[in-house]
C-alpha cells in the first residue's frame, strides 16, 4: 500500500528532524549574513564584550599564550587579566585561520565576527527541537524553531558579530533543558552535567540556572529512586566536566581563590556536588524520606562548606570596591529588575516567557497520567524559575525567552490546529493569525510599536545617536592619522578604541579594571587639576570625547562644574591642545601638553 504524501511528510520530519534542523540553521544562517552584511562590512561590533573578544583571539593568534588572557592594550603598560576563558575563542579564531587562506587579515575577522555568533544557533535549535520532540509532539518541533526566530531577546545574542559568550552559554541551556526531560535516564543525565560545565568554564552567568538544574535532578531522584542512574551520570559530568574545564580553559589569574569565574572556588563546589550527588544516588534508599533527607543534608554540607571556606565569596562575586559598586555595578542597566525598566523595553522580553509558563503547567496538567508527567514536571520547574529571573535582572531575558519556546509550542500544538480547522473563514484566518502572535510572544511587539508609552525623547534619542556615532567604524578608524599612543577616553570607549585603531586605552567596564575605571571616573568628574594628574599619570598623550555620549551624561549631571562639566561648554584648559579630525566627526581630539609632542606634523608625515 503507499503511503499517502500527507503521510509521508510527517514520517520524513519525523525521521530526519535532526538534519532538516539543521538545513534551515544554515538556511537562517546565510539570510542573517546576507541581511547584515553591512554590520560585517564595518566590522559592527556594538558590544564593549564584542570588542574585547576579538581583542583576545587577536592576542591569542599574535602569540600571546593560552593561558594568559591578560589584555596589555587597557591600562598599559600592565594591563588587566579579563574573567573569560578561551573556550569562545576557538571558533572565532578557527574561523579567522580559515579565512586567512583566501582573503586579508582584516576580511578574515570580519567574516568571523559575521559567522561565529551563528554556530552555537545551530546547538540551541536542536536542543529546542530535542525538547518539544520528547514533551510536545514529535512533528511539533518545525513550530518551536519558528517561535525561536521569533524571540526578540534571545536571538540578538546569535546575531552577526555579537561574537561574546552568551550564544554558547544559551546553547548549552538548551541543550540542559533537553537533558532534563530526556527518556533516557544516563544520556539525560549526562548531557544536563556536561553542559553545565561547559557554561560554569565559558562563565559564571548561568550559575543560578546550572544549579537549579541540578536541584531539579535531585528532586526527581527523592520522588522516583529509579532515577539514580540519570543523578549518577549527572554528578560524574558534572564534577569531572567542570575539572577538565578548569584545566583547560582557566587562565593563569584565575587559579587565584576569585568568586567570578571558574576558579578553585565554584571548581571545588561543582567536585564537591558532584561526589555527594554521587554517593547519594549509590546509595539511593528505598525510603522517599531518606532519600529527601539525603539531599537535604548534601545541600547543607554545600552551603556549610561555602560560607566557612569561601566567606569572601558571600556578597557581589566582582568583589569591587564600595565607590565602583556604587557608581558603576549598581547602575548597569542589565543587571535592574525587568520592572524597574521602562514598559516599551520590558513588556516584550516578558511576554514570550509568561505565554511559556501558561504551556508548560497545560501541558505538566495534561500529562498528568502519563510517563511524560515527570519530564514536563522538571521542565515546568525550570522555565518557571528562569521567568522569575526577570524579576532579578533583566539580562536573564533572552535564557527566560529561550525557556518559553516548549511551552509556548505546546499551546501553539493545540490552539493553532483547532483554529485552522474552524468552519468560520473569519476565525480560520484572522483567528489563526491572531493566535500565532499571541502565542509566540510577537503581539507584544507589534503593539508596543503603537502605544504612547515610555516614547523616548529628543534629549534620548540625542544621546542614543550620539553613542551610536562614535563607535563607528569610519569615525574611530581616522584616529589612525597620529601615531600609536595611549588615549584617555570614556569608560565604555575603550574597547572599541583599540579594536579598531592601534592606540591605547585606560579602562573598560570590567569589574577586574576597577581602579582604572575610577580613575576616568575622578578624571572627568574632577578638577582640572585632578584630570590633569591622573592622565599624566597614566601615561596619555591623547584625550578623546565624544559629546553627548551616554556615559558623558553621567559625569555632568553627578559633578556638574567638574571637568568633563566644563570641556561639554566648551572651556579648554591651556594643557590641551585641539587636534584635527574629518569634517564631520562627532568625536574631540586634543594633545596633553601638546607643546611638547608634535602631533599634526607627525601624522603628516
């Protein structure tokens, strides 16, 4: 008998989901490529994180060594050793080699940074579609990778040239939420341990989502002793996952006892879990009681272990200074509640996510007497949390809208078929369309667009144009005209700076330059004679502005009267000298103590 063509498509999605996942990642890949191949042409990195990426591969292909991720470009001559590991590093750098083979230097980064932020894409479509597969339907995963597109938050962290780290930490959520509802106890369990490790070595953001992982997994093993096998294979990966990534990845300043990264601090928890997971699965009593108490006491043991041999560890894991929390971590936009944000910015992170909780209890309910009720159980746990992450800080948007995707294509699975099939035209039609962006999250951008709210205003949209400007390819690159030197300059000009020209810079918003920072911060909201002495210090022979540029802002409205205060007005102390920039330029250049340094003459030359 054949099989009708109706039928046969289902069967081949069904068959082949894992490389028609992979057919429309390269498909997705090359539209996003093509669609931004400006943002590839000038080298876009609109990131500080971006920035300072590439600055390291750079570092690391010019010889500088695996372990050492000191960059001596900020803050020279000693520069600052950077939190990261090299684990993003390899694609971007394997990408640049390849290129290398056929193009320029420059083009091979640009291609790199146009390429590279995709390839983790790849690992989180499949990790989506592994999950709505196993939950959902195993024809539904077509629909969870249209709503992935979809997200407003999550896909910008895949984008051409943002080649930073949280693409790749967001593919090993989704492979961790795969993991969690995986049939298979051992696979589950070791797919859940390795890519925690692999995010706890790239960094430490995902902590709270690794952990509650992990909490998730042992909850399963109190309720159900037959799931020792998967805590088993969790605690082993986990543990010996997070060992070889610290020996391999961690870089010589963080074998130093730092809460922020994965050093011999959160390696000795992450062992230390792991035997104890181990030991309680082994173990694993017939008694749900025991079990709990188990567990219980293991967490004890955990937390006991942290607060007496990590009680530096106890407060903000930057260990910044009470000035630079004050002035700087405490008004990073990211890292505010969701609601502490203004409605245009945070309604559509939020949308997607709660659409998700809805799905993911409909379909924990729906499951309710079937075998799957223990997969969507942990993973109704797990996107709830990750929404209630928003409510910690806003940059846990695109994990909280990545987490929704299963839920929202479980109410999708029943509301959209439903409305398709409808007799009423109206209702098939407009109530299919309707439905669709309701539940994929995408009504909430649409009517934001149209509401009067939170509508930024001229003096914003002055300053937002105004940052934009200045990090311009075509803008900095010009600075190249004088020679090579050290710049003082914004906070969160530096990166791009030496990105793209090859001057120096004395600070970047990472909590590790902290000193440096505070000293642009005194700088600008100081003296004259304040400014004076501690660029003079630093060894800069260029000062560069750029009026009007957000981090700007805030030096003229804390110290109005202070340095920068009075440079904005267009006072100019008799130590600087005015350089010549293009026509157009947003930027202000000047000499320190110019008298002295021929600048004009020299780039002349």
């Amino acid at each position: 008998m054949t099989t009708p063509p109706r039928g046969r498509l289902q069967a081949e999605l069904d068959r082949y989901w894992t490389a028609l996942t992979l057919v429309a990642w390269l498909a997705v890949s090359a539209w996003y490529v093509g669609h931004d191949w400006n943002m590839v042409r000038w080298l876009s990195l609109g990131d500080t994180d971006d920035n300072m990426r590439l600055m390291q591969v750079r570092a690391w292909l010019n010889g500088q060594g695996w372990y050492d991720l000191r960059n001596y470009r900020l803050n020279p001559p000693q520069g600052f050793d950077i939190h990261w590991s090299r684990i993003v590093d390899l694609p971007i750098a394997g990408l640049i080699l390849f290129f290398r083979l056929f193009t320029s230097n420059a083009w091979a980064e640009r291609l790199a940074c146009g390429i590279a932020p995709l390839l983790p894409l790849s690992i989180a479509m499949l990790g989506v579609a592994a999950t709505v597969r196993r939950l959902v339907h195993p024809l539904a995963w077509p629909l969870a990778i249209i709503f992935l597109l979809g997200t407003s938050a999550t896909m910008l962290m895949f984008l051409p040239e943002r080649i930073d780290h949280h693409g790749w930490q967001l593919a090993m959520l989704s492979l961790t939420v795969a993991g969690l509802c995986d049939p298979r106890p051992l696979r589950g369990g070791i797919m859940v341990g390795l890519a925690s490790a692999v995010s706890l070595a790239i960094g430490l953001e995902m902590l709270p989502y690794c952990a509650m992982a992990g909490a998730i997994l042992a909850l399963r093993w109190v309720w159900d002793a037959a799931e020792a096998d998967r805590l088993t294979a969790y605690a082993l990966s986990l543990g010996g996952g997070s060992a070889i990534g610290y020996a391999a990845f961690a870089s010589y300043a963080n074998a130093a006892m730092r809460c922020d990264a994965l050093t011999p601090v959160w390696l000795s928890v992450m062992v230390a879990a792991g035997a104890l997971l181990f030991v309680m699965a082994r173990v694993s009593p017939a008694s749900r009681a025991a079990r709990l108490t188990m567990a219980v006491v293991a967490g004890g043991v955990i937390v006991a272990g942290f607060v007496h041999f990590f009680p530096q560890c106890l407060g903000r894991p930057e260990g910044v200074s009470p000035e630079l929390q004050k002035n700087w971590l405490d008004n990073v936009r990211e890292a505010k509640p969701i609601y502490k944000h203004p409605f245009r910015l945070g309604f559509p992170i939020a949308a997607l996510p709660v659409v998700g909780v809805v799905g993911v209890i409909l379909g924990t309910w729906r499951a309710r007497r079937s075998p799957a009720l223990i997969g969507w159980a942990a993973v109704a746990l797990f996107v709830t949390f990750a929404t209630l992450m928003l409510l910690w800080q806003v940059r846990a948007g695109p994990a909280a809208q990545l987490l929704a995707v299963p839920g929202a294509t479980a109410l999708g699975f029943v509301v959209l078929p439903w409305l398709l099939g409808h007799r009423n035209p109206l209702v098939r039609i407009g109530g299919t369309a309707a439905g669709f962006l309701i539940v994929s999250g995408l009504f909430a951008g649409l009517i934001i667009k149209y509401l009067p709210v939170d509508v930024p205003n001229a003096y914003t949209k002055r300053v937002n144009r105004s940052t934009g400007n200045c990090i311009r390819y075509t803008v900095l690159r010009p600075l190249n005209l004088y020679p090579a030197q050290t710049v003082f300059t914004f906070v969160d000009l530096g990166p791009r700076l030496i990105t793209l020209t090859h001057h120096d810079a004395i600070a970047g918003p990472y909590h590790r330059n902290g000193d440096a920072i505070l000293d642009v911060q005194h700088a600008f909201g100081g003296s004259e004679q304040q400014a004076h002495a501690i660029i003079r210090r630093h060894g800069a022979t260029l000062l560069l502005l750029c009026p009007n540029m957000a981090e700007s802002t805030n030096y003229r409205a804390r110290n109005p009267g202070g340095f920068y205060d009075r440079m904005a007005h267009g006072w100019v102390p008799d130590w600087l000298t005015p350089l010549p920039l293009p026509k157009d330029s947003p930027l202000r250049l000047f000499a320190v103590d110019g008298a002295k340094q021929p600048f004009q003459q020299r780039a002349a030359r």
